[in-house]
C-alpha cells in the first residue's frame, strides 16, 4: 500500500520556511527535495527554510531563476538550490545540475516538472498550493525507500505519539 505522504496547511510565509528547516535538519547527504507549485506558492520560502535549518545564511537564498544554480556552503551540509523554471528539458544537459545531485549535499529543486524523466526517481515531493492569500496547502511525499526515510522522520518529529495516560484508579 502506497504512503499517502504528509498533508499540511501552512497559514503564513514564517510557517512554510520552518516545514523547509524541519526537513534540513533531518536530511542527510544525497536528499533531493521537488517543490511543485504555481508561481507565488512558496517554493523559494520553503527552500530559504532548507538553508537555515542546514545552517546556511538565509539573506543567500533567493530565487535561482536566472541563474539556474546556486550553491550554498557553510552549513551542516552544502545547498544546491536549483531554479528550472526557464529551461527547456533539452537545456538541463548544460546546467551541471547532474554534478549537484552527486556533490553530497541537499539539492532543491524547484520547478522539477521540467526536468522530465531526467528528475531523481527516489525524491520527497513537496507540493504547496494556493487555499488563501496567505495559507497554503502542503503535502510532503517520498518517492523511494531513500525519501521514505526522510518523510517517516518528519512524520516522527511532527507528529510524536503521545505517551499512554495512566489509568485512573
């Protein structure tokens, strides 16, 4: 039986950047996050989130748009925050963005419906989608065994089971 993921609300831009520090700061080396969304959904506060919960200067994170990659060092882990928005799937051999996936560090992508079937297969998938002005629906999802252990994690941590009440005597 396939996991259904995690469905969040998020109810401003502060609460979607600390879901982006929660998944830092249980990402290990070699996690792949997707942001799938429309224009203005969050994507790049989420992945602002991913930075500071790695340790990374937030004021670096910014919209790679036209820059495609940037690379972010100095924290627990190296950010590779990719932006493929303006690319053609014909275009993605030029990136270099085949060489952040292997770098060792936490790559984010944002639009990776561009990249195709060239896109990780083993993957957490995290969806945000306009409700309100300033809420947002997210649902976090793992593709594979790898990104199963970070979203079985998050889970964990977002949703620690409660202790057992004593009986009353």
């Amino acid at each position: 039986m396939a996991d259904p993921g995690i469905d969040l609300v998020s109810h401003s831009s502060l609460h979607t950047e600390r879901l982006g520090e929660r998944l830092a700061s249980l990402a290990e080396a070699g996690d792949v996050i997707a942001l799938w969304g429309e224009l203005g959904a969050g994507k790049t506060v989420l992945a602002r989130g991913v930075a500071i919960g790695l340790g990374i200067d937030e004021e670096a994170v910014t919209s790679p748009t036209f820059i495609i990659l940037h690379e972010h060092f100095g924290g627990r882990l190296p950010l590779y925050h990719l932006d493929l928005y303006r690319l053609e799937r014909s275009q993605l051999g030029s990136t270099g963005w085949e060489d952040a996936l292997d770098a060792g560090g936490v790559t984010v992508i944002e639009w990776p419906d561009r990249a195709g079937d060239d896109l990780p297969a083993d993957r957490v998938d995290v969806h945000l989608e306009h409700v309100a002005e300033t809420k947002r629906r997210v649902t976090v999802e793992a593709t594979g065994p790898r990104s199963r252990r970070l979203v079985d994690a998050l889970r964990a941590d977002a949703f620690p089971e409660k202790p057992e009440r004593p009986e009353k005597p």
